[in-house]
C-alpha cells in the first residue's frame, strides 16, 4: 500500500509534469492547455496537503469551521466586521460544500492558472521564444514557494489578481475596466494590497510611471508615513478599517510573527537575488523600449525594500513584483545576445533556479516516508514534496 500512495501521490505526479512541460514547450498552438494542466497537478497536490498548526493554512481552515456553523444573515455580519468580505465569502462556499481541502484546491489552481495565462498571452503577442517561455515559467514556479502559497493562499491570490489588473492596464490595455475591477476587489481578500494599489497610484502619480531618484524618495516617504498617521489616528478615532490595519501592521512590523522563522535566511538572500535579475533587466531594457510596465516593478522591488524589518511581508511583495515585472523579463530574455553579458546572467538564472530544485530534491530524499502516509495508504501531509 505505501509503495501504491508514493506511486500515486509522488512519481505520476513528477512524471505527468515533465510530460506537460516538454508540450508546453514546443505546442505553441496547445500551450496554454498544457499549462493548464500543470495547474491543475499543482492544485491536487494542494489538495492533498494537511496543514499542521505553524502554517496560515490551518488557521484558514479553522475559520471555514467557524462559518459552517453560521448562517447566512450571521455570515454577512461577520465579513463586513472582517473588512475581507471577498475571503469570507470563498470560504462561507466552502464551509457549506463540506470539503476544507477544497479551499487550497480552488485558490491554487485559479493562482497558477492566472500566472500561466499571463506568461502564454505575452508570449503569443510578441513571438516569444520556445526556451523563453520555459525558463520564465520554471523560474516563476519555483520562486513561489508552493508550501507558502497554498498556506498563505489569500495574500498570494489577491497578489496574482493584482498582477493581472497591471497586465490587462498595461500590456492587454482593451481590459481597463475588468483590471480597475479587479483592483478594487484585491484588499477585500487581503487587506495587505491596500499597499499595493497606493503604490500603483504613486507610481502613476508622483513617478509617471518612470524612475529617478526624486520619485523614490517620494514614493518612500509617502509609504512610511502612513504607518505612523495610521498608528495616532486610530488611537482618537474609532473606525474599522484603521483598527484593522494597525493591527495588522503591529502584527507584522512591531510584534513580529511567532513563525517568522520560516521566512528568514536563505529565503531573504533569494529575494535579494530576484531583486539584482530584473534590476539588470530594465537597465537593459529600458535603453531599448520605453514601456511603462518595465518601470513598475521596479519601483515595487525598491519601495518594498523599505519593509524588510518584516521578513514575510518582504518576501511576498518581492514576489508581487516578480509578478508584474513578468513581461520585462520575457522581453529581457528575448533580446538576450548569448555572446554578451547576458549569457552570464542567463547563466546565474539557470544555476539559481537549479539550486532551489536541489534544495527540494535533498528535502525529499532526507526524509522519512514511512512517517508520510498513514496505514491505510492516504498521505497525512505532503508538504515535503515542496518544502525547501
């Protein structure tokens, strides 16, 4: 029977996904079926996981409990206090289908689905080549720390949604409205995005959309401040959405999270190198092509420099701005002259991400999986897979 479930829940699953990569790679005409169904691989993994008491996902799944006992009316009440009413009411749907794995399966699959549409349509629109398409897809899963996305599944959601509201501005531009729709949507699933639309507004606003050092510094000061007028504001006026965020902000900034350790160390040295790849990216490319999605990220990667008193928080908008910075690496990569520098720097990608698929290949062959799957076959938690 164990040798049934690692088949099962292990080598079909490697295998399925080698399978799907080499057609996403070389069907241009299917790729975003193949894509499709690495989401879908990804999403059942999700399914499967157990969450044990460090990670969010098993408080996610605490509050789905919690709405299984309410009612409708008691439902509604109680997401307008949370101010996240999107997140409630995904999770009230689920409270009454019974089924909480249902919940990582759902987010994770529409999350990876979503990044893999955004890497196939700019691909398709601007002729993209076959190993640039793969490389952008490996790099961009394996910088979403699986384990971290399907715990933490509302921040990351709301992230990718986020994301795509940019793509659709900025690079669709026939889908303005559905992308300041789907701004509007990202803080009622996690408030934290609160953040990120500001700085779009600033970016718009006080950067137009290009970088120079007058901008930063307005954008840093206009970012820090808030905080602190939040903080005094609060203590005089009683108004939800401030006690929210201070709370959130005290949580994360002052406080510190009792898991902190999770997201420290090599996890912050990873950011950083993230941070130096897309940088060296746009000094290229913005001499080539003047595009104001390429200015974006980056202003994201420095401003959210300024969070990195907060591990978490660093290394999720780290993410975010990986996300939106999307199309400057594709283009990058594109443009690539592999007799210059930028073979070098193709290079330290490809030794990036093939040592953070060593990290998760060490991982698995260390541990024990006699302790992985219970006696009747199932898997009691397969985070190992991904854990890194």
């Amino acid at each position: 029977m164990l040798m049934i479930s690692v088949l099962e829940l292990v080598l079909l699953p490697i295998l399925s996904s080698i399978l799907l990569i080499i057609g996403m790679t070389y069907s241009k005409k299917y790729r975003m079926f193949y894509m499709i169904g690495i989401a879908f691989l990804l999403a059942i993994m999700a399914y499967k996981y157990n969450p044990t008491f460090e990670y969010d996902l098993y408080r996610h799944h605490l509050g789905v409990n919690q709405l299984r006992m309410m009612d409708f009316g008691t439902m509604l009440q109680y997401a307008i206090s949370e101010i996240e009413i999107v997140k409630v009411f995904i999770s009230y749907v689920v409270a009454k289908l019974n089924n909480n794995d249902i919940l990582q399966f759902a987010i994770s699959f529409l999350g990876y689905a979503t990044i893999f549409f955004m890497i196939y349509d700019y691909s398709k629109r601007n002729e993209m080549k076959r190993w640039v398409v793969l490389l952008t897809t490996i790099y961009i899963v394996f910088s979403l720390n699986y384990i971290h996305f399907i715990s933490g599944l509302w921040n990351y959601f709301a992230m990718i949604l986020f994301s795509l509201g940019i793509y659709m501005e900025y690079v669709m531009k026939k889908h303005k409205i559905l992308a300041y729709i789907l701004y509007a949507i990202v803080p009622f699933i996690h408030i934290s995005m609160l953040f990120a639309i500001v700085l779009k507004i600033l970016c718009q606003t006080a950067a137009k959309n290009k970088i120079n050092i007058k901008s930063i510094l307005i954008i840093s000061s206009i970012i820090v401040g808030p905080s602190i007028i939040i903080s005094v504001v609060s203590k005089y006026i009683n108004i939800p959405v401030l006690s929210y965020l201070v709370k959130m902000y005290e949580s994360y900034f002052i406080n510190g999270s009792e898991f902190d350790y999770l997201h420290k160390g090599k996890k912050i040295i990873e950011a950083i190198v993230h941070v130096i790849i897309y940088i060296y990216a746009y000094i290229v490319m913005h001499k080539k092509k003047k595009e104001g999605i390429y200015h974006i990220p980056i202003i994201y990667f420095i401003t959210t420099l300024l969070l990195m008193t907060s591990a978490g928080v660093f290394i999720r908008f780290i993410f975010l701005g990986q996300l939106i910075g999307m199309p400057l690496l594709m283009e990058y990569y594109n443009q690539a002259k592999i007799d210059k520098i930028d073979a070098i720097v193709i290079s330290c990608t490809i030794i990036f991400i093939t040592i953070l698929i060593v990290q998760r290949i060490q991982y698995i062959t260390s541990f024990d999986f006699g302790n992985l799957f219970t006696m009747d076959g199932l898997t009691s938690n397969i985070v190992t897979i991904f854990k890194d």
